[in-house]
C-alpha cells in the first residue's frame, strides 16, 4: 500500500541522539529527562525538564523543545499548532542570545531550527519549513567546520545530506533556490564517520545509518531490518523505537512480524497517544485477511487523530475492510465518506482520493485480496487469490494491466524472476495511454531485476521509464526510488 507521510521517516532518524551526554550542564537529571521523552513519556518528561534547576542553558533549552515537537508531531493537534511553534520559536531566540558561543549551543540552535521545519512542514506552513530547514543546514555545515572533531553535528549534516540527495528532480529547483545541496554518498560518509566505536555516540549513529540504509539501498534490505531488530529488541520500553521497527518491518512486507510489535508495544498511559500507530496496525491486520480487527483499530485511529492526514486513506482502508467482510452498506458509507474529509497531501490520502473519484459505486475487487496478501508478504495466498481468478477475454484494458501486475510482483517476490520478467513487460504495453501507477512500478522493478542481473544498460533504461511516467498516485516515491537507483551506476 501507500508510503507514509514523510515526518514518520525524519521522525525515526533525528531523535536518537544522547549528544548531550558530553555538554556542560548536562546532568543525570538532563539525562532522565531526555530518556522518557524519547521514549515518549512526555508528561513526566516535560514535568522533569520544568523541575531542572537551570531552564536557560542549551541542554535544558533543546530537551524542552523536543517535548512540543514530539507532541506537535505525534499528535498532529491543529489546536495546539500556534501555540507550541510560539513557544519553539522563543526558545531558538534565548539559544542563540547565550552568552556562551560553544559547539553545544550551536548543536542546540540546529536542532531546534530542524524540529521547528519538521513541524510547519507537517501543518502546511512550506514556506517557513523551507526557512528553517534552510538554517539547520547551514547551521550543522558551519558547525561540523567550525569543530571538525564533533561528531554529532556529522550525525545530523549526514542525514540531511543523504536525504537532499534522495529528493526527486523535480523538487530540485527548490533545494537550489533555498541553498540546500546535499548528496546521499556525502551523507553517508559523514554518518560512518560518526559509527568510529571511539565515538561514545556511534550506537546512535548506527541507528540513523541503518534507517537512511533501508531507505537508499533496496538491495541491503536484509541487513538494515536485522540491525533494527537488534535495537528493538534491547529498547522495549521505547514506544519510539517500536515504532521505528514496527514501520520499517511493514514496509518490507514483514506484516506478521510487525503485527507482532504492535501487540507488544509498552501502553501505559505514562505514554503520549500515537494515533498512527493504530492506522498501521489496520493495515496489517488488513493485509492478513483479519477485516473485524482491522475495522476496530482504524475506528481507534479516528477517534484518537486529531490531525487532517490520514483520514481519507483510514475510510479508503475501511471500506475495504467491509466490502471484502461482505458488508456493503458500510463498505458504501466509507466509499463516500473519502471525498468529504481530510486533505490530499499524503501518498496515502491521495491514492485513496483517486480511487474514490473513479468509483462512485461499490464494484467487483477481484485483485484486492491478492494485493493485500502480497503487501503483508503472504506470497503464496497471494498468488492462489489470483490463480483462482479467470481473466475474461473481453476485459478491459486496466482490468488486464493490473491482473498482469500483481502476478509479476508475485513471482518477483518469490524470486521467480524469470515469470515475473515477461509479465511486467506485458503490465507496460496495456497501461499505454493511462496515468494507471501499475507501469512506472513495473518500469521500477524491471530496472531492480536487471541490476541484479548484472545488466547495467536496460537497468538504466528501465530506471529512466518509470521516472518518465506523468499523473499517477505514486509519482514521488516511484522518481525518488528510480533516482536512487541510476546513482549506483
């Protein structure tokens, strides 16, 4: 299904940093603090922060920062947006009024400028994102200049770095006109810097590392989900950190094993409420065929959400949950109930708004359960779905394109490569003259067999296809991942 919203990404890759270990000022008490709120914990967080004897140095400045961009962030409450940006804004200013220029002050301006983008970028604010993105860049780049030896600003310039250097072109005008250059091999060598086990920081730079690994190079999948298992494994008591592996896991189509996360997440009510959680979890629970659990956590999500997100892609997944239960007057409901709310920012909300326009009227799914089954990696119940489905001679031509597809990324995912090679060729030739998503993918995954095949040149070709494609649902994440992949040539 749909890639989340970017912020759960950036989320999980710039709030594992004990940076402040080492700061003048920083006492067990900061420490304490800082651990339960990103773990998130932010009452007692925030409770601890305001009891800290000194409020206007760095270490105390940023750790009660991260409590309003944690729960601007988590909780997405329109409400409260003006007010906790205010308050972010009021601590930038204090920080760079310091007295004392060193490179922990300079470390905090950076971050607080980094969580005060991340925050007007999720509420819509663009501009003053595209601001204050702006500023922590520069900030960390003068820093790591200015202090070559101190390796956390490295940490945070490699991710950004990385991350300006995965944007799809067509966004690049943008970065150019702000001033942010950055290229995913940069970023990359800064974080390895930063991993040195001389560094007492390095295990956090692992972990950032890891993410952007799973993010950048599909082929090192394996080892980045093995390194998140092992984190996750040792951090139980970190909703954040389950939540990392619990997204990362069903990405990679481990629906079982993030189901599992999920189960087991900490919910003591010393924790924030993490609405999307629930909203991942509907979609595992959907992709396994359990459509009554499914229901009820998408129910919980909507109850719980209190952002504009999501909410057209949570009644897409509803109504699917009923029209594959067999209950249409609900499955109907939902169908009509896309168009009426939320916005379309996310991948999600806009396929789900697509989906909804083309469909005024419950109508046949015959590919649905297959393409549920193969996203939460049930292969094999996938591809019986579509055996047991007999293709019409007479059907139309999308009809045919998707049947073709969901087979190919069957066969593809079973390492059958040589089966799903001549489908996805033949999803191409049908999808001629549409905006249906199915070719750029399957340009995409043609470009993936044939880099692994060893053959460069139609790897290029196909890469450069699937980046060619206008109009579909997909466009973003479909270009940034073909452009990340012709960077390897």
């Amino acid at each position: 299904m749909a890639k989340p919203h970017p912020f759960f990404l950036v989320l999980g890759l710039l709030l594992f940093s004990h940076a402040l270990l080492a700061s003048p000022g920083y006492t067990p008490r900061h420490q304490a603090a800082y651990q339960q709120l990103l773990s998130l914990q932010l009452k007692s967080g925030r409770q601890m922060t305001q009891n800290l004897p000194t409020q206007n140095t760095a270490a105390t400045l940023l750790l009660a920062n991260y409590a309003d961009f944690l729960e601007l962030c988590v909780q997405q409450d329109q409400s409260k947006y003006e007010l906790l940006i205010r308050a972010q804004e009021i601590r930038l200013k204090k920080l760079k009024d310091l007295p004392q220029q060193d490179p922990w002050q300079s470390y905090a301006a950076a971050e607080v400028e980094m969580q005060l983008a991340m925050c007007n970028l999720l509420f819509g604010s663009r501009l003053s994102a595209a601001w204050h993105f702006r500023q922590a860049f520069s900030q960390y780049a003068e820093n790591v200049e200015s202090y070559p030896h101190f390796l956390p600003n490295r940490k945070n310039l490699g991710v950004l770095q990385a991350l300006i250097g995965s944007v799809p072109d067509q966004y690049q005008w943008f970065l150019n006109i702000v001033g942010l250059k950055g290229s995913i091999k940069q970023g990359m060598a800064n974080l390895q810097a930063a991993t040195n086990p001389e560094n007492p920081f390095h295990l956090e730079a692992r972990l950032l590392q890891t993410v952007l690994l799973h993010m950048v190079a599909p082929e090192k999948e394996a080892i980045a989900l093995e390194q998140i298992r092992q984190m996750a494994s040792s951090q139980k008591n970190s909703l954040l950190m389950q939540f990392v592996a619990m997204h990362l896991l069903k990405k990679s189509k481990h629906g079982e094993e993030a189901l599992a996360i999920y189960k087991h997440l900490p919910r003591r009510n010393s924790y924030v409420s993490f609405p999307y959680l629930h909203h991942m979890a509907a979609d595992l629970y959907l992709y396994k065929g359990d459509y009554s659990k499914s229901v009820i956590a998408n129910e919980l999500f909507l109850q719980l959400h209190k952002g504009h997100h999501y909410l057209k892609s949570a009644n897409y997944k509803l109504y699917l949950a009923y029209v594959l239960g067999n209950h249409k007057p609900q499955a109907s409901w939902y169908l009509q109930q896309i168009s009426k709310v939320g916005i379309e920012e996310t991948e999600e909300d806009k396929y789900a708004a697509q989906y909804a326009e083309k469909s005024k009227q419950i109508k046949g799914l015959p590919f649905m359960r297959a393409r549920l089954y193969y996203d939460g990696g049930y292969y094999q119940k996938a591809l019986k779905e579509l055996n047991q489905y007999q293709l019409p001679n007479a059907a139309a031509k999308a009809t045919q394109a998707e049947y073709y597809y969901r087979k190919a990324r069957i066969y593809h995912a079973l390492d059958s490569v040589q089966i799903a090679l001549p489908l996805y060729k033949q999803t191409i030739h049908l999808c001629q003259g549409t905006t249906l998503y199915f070719a750029p993918n399957a340009a995409l995954q043609l470009g993936y067999i044939y880099l692994a095949l060893k053959q460069p040149e139609p790897a290029k070709s196909y890469f450069n296809q699937a980046r060619s494609y206008k109009g579909h649902a997909y466009k973003n994440s479909i270009d940034a991942k073909a452009k990340l992949a012709l960077q390897t040539f």
